[in-house]
C-alpha cells in the first residue's frame, strides 16, 4: 500500500486541495489492470491522504533515459496505456497530463497510469460515476486561458488554453510514443512560450533521424496522434488501441517469416537505381525550382548508400518532361529500379507522391505520400532515403545514416533560396552567365558555393522578368527599359 498526502502548510489552499480530491474519485472510479487502484480517499488530523496500491518498478521516463526503446517493447507499452485511457474516456475521464513520469513499469514489466490529479470528468456514464461527477464537475472549472499540465507534452489545444476532450490525451500519448522511440521530445525550445508555439505550429522531425528501425505503419500512426487538428487524431483511444494491436500482430508475422522472405530477395537485389526528375503539378510554374530540387537533393543522399549505384542528376535529367515507362529506363540505363514522383504546393501544404518499381517486371516495391507542411521539406526528403534504402535492404552503419540524412541547415527558408540557387546554376545558359556576371566581384570570390548558389538564387528570383541579349555584348535591359544594374547591389 501507498498513501500520497497532501501536506498541512498546504492543505488550506483551496486549489491544491480541490486538485487532490479530483484525482483521487477520478481514479478511485477507474479498475483497470493498467491504472493504479485507489483504496481509500481520507483525512486524519487535518492530513488529507489517499491510500492506493503501491507500484514498484520505474518510471517509464526512468527507462527512455533520452535513449529509444525497442519498437516491440514500444508498441506493448503503447498499447497497455491505450487500453487505460480507453476505459478512462468510457468513463467520461480526460486525463491531461499523460506523460512518462506518470507512466510506471513494474518489475513485471506491466504499465500503470498514475496521477489523475488534472483529470477532468466530463459526462457520467454509469451510477458508479454519479456521485464522484457531482463532486467533481464544479470543482475542476479552470479559469478562460488557463494552461494545466505539462508543457511538453501538452496538445495545441491544452497549450493554447482552450476547451479540452479525450483527444488532447490521444495528442500527448503520440508524444510519449515518440519519445520512447527516438529518446527526444518532438517539439522541445528555451522557454515555455517556445515550446508551446512549436507545439502550436512545428511538425516534428523525421523519425527516422534518430530510429532507422521504426516501420512506416508505427511512423503513421504516430504522426495521425500527433495531428494539430484534433478532427484529424485518432476519435477514440479504442481506435488507437486497435491499430496498435494489429500493427504487433503484423510485426510477428513478419519476423516469423523474415528469414524466408530475406532468402527470396537475396536473389533479385537491386544494386541500382535512377531518380527520375519529380514532376511539378503546382499550377505555379515558379515552383519547378523545388520539384528539381527534391530530386537533386535525393539523389545526393542516396548516393551515399553503400553498394547501391545511383544515376547521376546528369545522366537522369534527360528525361524531364517526358512521360517514360519505369521499364524502358531500365533498360536504357542498365538499373534495377527507378524512383518516380510528383511534387504539388498547395497553400501551406507541401505534398510528395513517391513510387519505386522494380525494373525488371514492373511491379511496385514501395509507395507513400507526404502531406507536409513546406517547413518540413528536409525531413520529407530524410525519411524518403530512409524507407528506399528500407525497401533495397540496404544495411546502414550509423555513421552511414548520418551521412545519408545529413543537413547542411536547420533553415527551412535558407534551404529553399539554396534550391532555387540550383535550379538557376544547373539552367546556366548565356543569359545566367550574363546575370551572374552583373553580381558584386566579392560575391563572385566567395570560396562557399552555398552562400554563392543562395545569393544567385535570391537575386535571380527577384530579377526573373529581366531580358538579356545573347549577342550585345552583355548589355542588358529590363522589361520597362531601365538599367537591370543599377540594383541588387
């Protein structure tokens, strides 16, 4: 037995001892193998305690230790924490401060929910509920904007003060997932207000950054608990829970049968791959630069896996604009796959349609779309390497995951500038080396390519209505016929 007190010097604030008694009903309510059991709620001279079952082990923030888990031992933990939340929304009870140190481990490895002190109580769903909903439901009103939990793990809702439901638990449990496999939190900053914008705003980063063995099907379901819009998170922790179970039962039919499965492949390896030029469905012809630049910038990283011979950017940029059959590429440049997609920019969404096909029948090896913001187009381009060198079996040292999923810049809007640096230096024609010519000497001697490429590529954006001649020796006009030189100096 364990008994959590709420000590005497302050037992007269009102809000601590009304956050006390909340917990303590919410809980006592709850019997579920996965959430601790109440056994009395009290008060001895003027000490208010609860007496509850005594769990041993260590916390689950205990275990992470800013390390990943296994992903079987993640997806199990998952799924007990599920299960104690769904019968908790039954319930009418929203947690609201589900996060690892709240999250125990015993020594048999089971998991119990602790600390419903946030709990809030929102429908009464049986006669065993009525009279702790009475109690509760005046009590745990918080004041319009106020924040209760805790920041890191908090929904954008939770964070932003506003009205909260079961949802905002499904939120913070795809936060803890994430944690447990990559050992780090997915929106982490300076200050609280940090935190919480990112958390409001941010897309975190690529999983496969920090955990090359998480599966794209546990990498989905993340991210669905993770949605800023809680319309598009799972509904029901049930839902959740049902994905996660079948996601272990798919995980353990594929191990059984990994060893034929890997004989089978041993045969057919592929060893080579062509990255044809993504196609730019955007209605803004001004956004080809970064169609081209995706492609670019996947073929720099997969070129670094090991054993696997990538067409250079040169070799497969013959066959932009056309409409080519996998096969025939194939044939022409002798590889044993190629990787074909489409990029759309759509308002403030960033989407990246991708398929992989066998050369030598066809066949689809691998397909996924990527609905992202644009602030995520590095990680987009990261886990796109991740998955193909997934799906050749390609076995990655971690110093060789490192270099495929490399990042010169955690600047999105440098990054970007950079793209259309190279989109403009790899159409070099004679009216860019006219351009470039005009550009300060300084900015010509700049030893890093980068800044050069980012520098051109901003001046050329703005400047792209400027006409230049081929043939008159270098003198140039604008459209409206004012000197291009005399700005962006």
């Amino acid at each position: 037995m364990a008994l959590k007190i709420l000590p005497t010097d302050v037992a007269h604030d009102r809000e601590r001892l009304r956050r006390f008694l909340q917990e303590a009903r919410a809980a006592a309510a709850l019997h579920h193998p996965n959430v601790a059991h109440i056994c009395e709620i009290g008060e001895f001279n003027g000490i208010n305690f609860i007496a509850m079952e005594y769990v041993g082990g260590q916390t689950l923030d205990a275990k992470i230790n800013h390390h990943p888990l296994d992903v079987g031992e993640v997806i199990e933990i998952g799924i007990e924490i599920a299960d104690a939340l769904a019968e908790a929304h039954a319930k009418g009870i929203t947690h609201r401060d589900i996060k690892p140190t709240n999250i125990m481990l015993t020594p048999r490895s089971e998991v119990k929910v602790l600390d419903f002190g946030l709990a809030r109580v929102t429908t009464v769903a049986g006669a065993e509920l009525q009279r702790a909903a009475s109690d509760v439901s005046t009590q745990i009103k918080t004041k319009p904007g106020m924040v209760m939990g805790t920041v890191q793990y908090m929904s954008p809702e939770q964070a932003m003060g506003r009205e909260v439901d079961h949802r905002s638990d499904i939120f913070s449990l795809g936060v803890v997932v994430y944690e447990m496999v990559t050992g780090r939190l997915p929106f982490s900053g300076e200050t609280a207000t940090e935190i919480i914008d990112r958390i409001a705003h941010a897309q975190p980063e690529a999983i496969a950054r920090f955990n090359y063995s998480v599966s794209t099907e546990l990498e989905h379901i993340i991210r669905k608990c993770l949605e800023k819009d809680k319309g598009r998170r799972y509904q029901s922790a049930r839902e959740l829970l049902v994905d996660l179970k079948n996601l272990q039962r798919d995980t353990t039919a594929n191990a059984g049968m990994a060893a034929p499965s890997r004989r089978k492949r041993s045969r057919k390896s592929i060893n080579s791959l062509a990255v044809l030029p993504l196609v730019n469905e955007s209605a803004d012809p001004n956004a080809e630069y970064l169609s081209d630049g995706i492609t670019e910038s996947i073929i720099n990283s997969l070129a670094q896996l090991p054993q696997l011979r990538v067409m250079a950017r040169s070799t497969v940029f013959r066959y932009k604009g056309r409409e080519v059959d996998p096969q025939e590429v194939g044939r022409d440049l002798n590889v044993r796959a190629v990787l074909a997609g489409r990029v759309l920019r759509l308002g403030d969404r960033l989407i990246v349609k991708i398929e992989l096909v066998d050369t030598t029948d066809g066949a689809q090896l691998w397909g996924e779309q990527y609905n992202r913001s644009p602030s995520n187009i590095l990680a987009v381009q990261e886990e796109i390497a991740i998955k193909i060198s997934e799906k050749l079996q390609v076995k990655l040292t971690a110093q060789e995951q490192k270099r495929v999923i490399k990042r010169y810049t955690e600047n999105t809007e440098a990054y970007e500038a950079y793209l259309k640096g190279r989109y403009y230096w790899n159409k070099r024609t004679v009216e860019f080396q006219e351009r470039h010519r005009i550009l300060p000497a300084s900015d010509r001697k700049r030893s890093k390519l980068c800044s050069s490429l980012c520098w051109v590529g901003r001046f050329l954006y703005s400047a792209r209505d400027i006409q230049f001649s081929s043939t008159d020796g270098g003198h140039s006009q604008s459209a409206g016929g004012s000197d291009a030189g005399s700005g962006h100096r």
